[in-house]
C-alpha cells in the first residue's frame, strides 16, 4: 500500500472524532488494547488516561506502546506508532494542561467544553508518544489511477505471485 506524507498523515490525525487504540501490556506481559480519544499537535501525539485506569498502570509498569489509528472509507487510511510513552503531568496536575484537554475533547463531542468542566474532578495523566523519536508507519489504499499491485507489500506475495515482482515496498526491507 503506498505510504502517507507526512502532510497526509498530520491531515489524516487532525480530522474529528478519529479513535486511536493504544496497546500496553501488564506485568505479566498480557496485552491490552484501549480506545482513547487523542490529538496530535508539536510533533506527538498526546492522550490523556484516567487515574485509575488499568492502561496508565501499564505505561508507569513498561512505557512501550504501539497506536493505531484507521478509517473505513476509502482509501483506508492508517498510522501504526510504536514508541515509548512520556508521562508529561502526572495525575493531580490536570489544571496545568486543562487547554489540551479541552481541545481533545472539542475533536470528538460538541458539548466539549460541558464535558470537560464536569469531570474536572476526576483526576487524569497528561502523557505523550514523541513521533520523531517512534517508529511510525502510514498506508493507504491505491486511488485513482495507481495501480493495484501497490496493495501488498513484496513480502506478503508468495513466490509465484503474478504481480510480486511489481509491489512496491512498503517499509524499507520487505525480506521478512
């Protein structure tokens, strides 16, 4: 699949009520994946878990994460991130990033601003993933007149594949 710029892929993280999922995994290494509402501004993306929730306990435990982000329509829009967590603001100083928060939730409800202010009481985490410093992979189906070869990578072609030879890679090294 041909890859996103990374024009596409900013205008891709900036439209509404786009869920990302965020995956962590507990300490005894069972995976967790959570939908999270979100917001990509100054090169990260920043989210924001609830004191008691069991993805922030799994971020302070192992920072590692990996999120994903896709739409149904075409052309099939996704970001896959994987890099470590940055807890910015720990629980309790929510007043020091209210603004952000208020523009998280101005991407996904109408009544953001409502929202915000009544559950001002409940104490959340400020965190961030860092896209520079992440491995940050983009796709999208062919449009228009691109061919269709583009749909796979090389590597997921068998070997005697009709159109293997004419896939485009897709991340670097296809080998794998």
């Amino acid at each position: 699949m041909p890859k996103l710029t990374n024009e596409e892929r900013d205008d891709f993280l900036a439209l509404p009520k786009i869920i990302m999922n965020i995956a962590t995994v507990d300490k005894t290494g069972a995976p967790l994946v959570t939908p999270i509402w979100f917001v990509h501004e100054e090169g990260r993306i920043w989210f924001t878990p609830r004191q008691h929730s069991e993805w922030l306990k799994n971020i302070r435990h192992d920072n590692r994460i990996a999120l994903s982000a896709d739409e149904a329509p075409v052309p099939y829009r996704k970001v896959v991130v994987r890099g470590k967590a940055n807890i910015d603001f720990e629980v309790g100083n929510d007043d020091a990033w209210r603004d952000r928060y208020r523009r998280i939730a101005s991407r996904y409800i109408d009544e953001w601003n409502e929202y915000v202010d009544g559950t001002d009481d409940q104490p959340r985490a400020l965190c961030s993933v860092v896209l520079k410093d992440a491995d940050v992979r983009t796709w999208r189906m062919p449009i228009d007149d691109e061919p269709y070869q583009g749909i796979w990578a090389k590597r997921y072609w068998t070997e005697d594949a009709k159109v293997k030879n004419e896939a485009p890679e897709l991340f670097g090294d296809t080998s794998d």
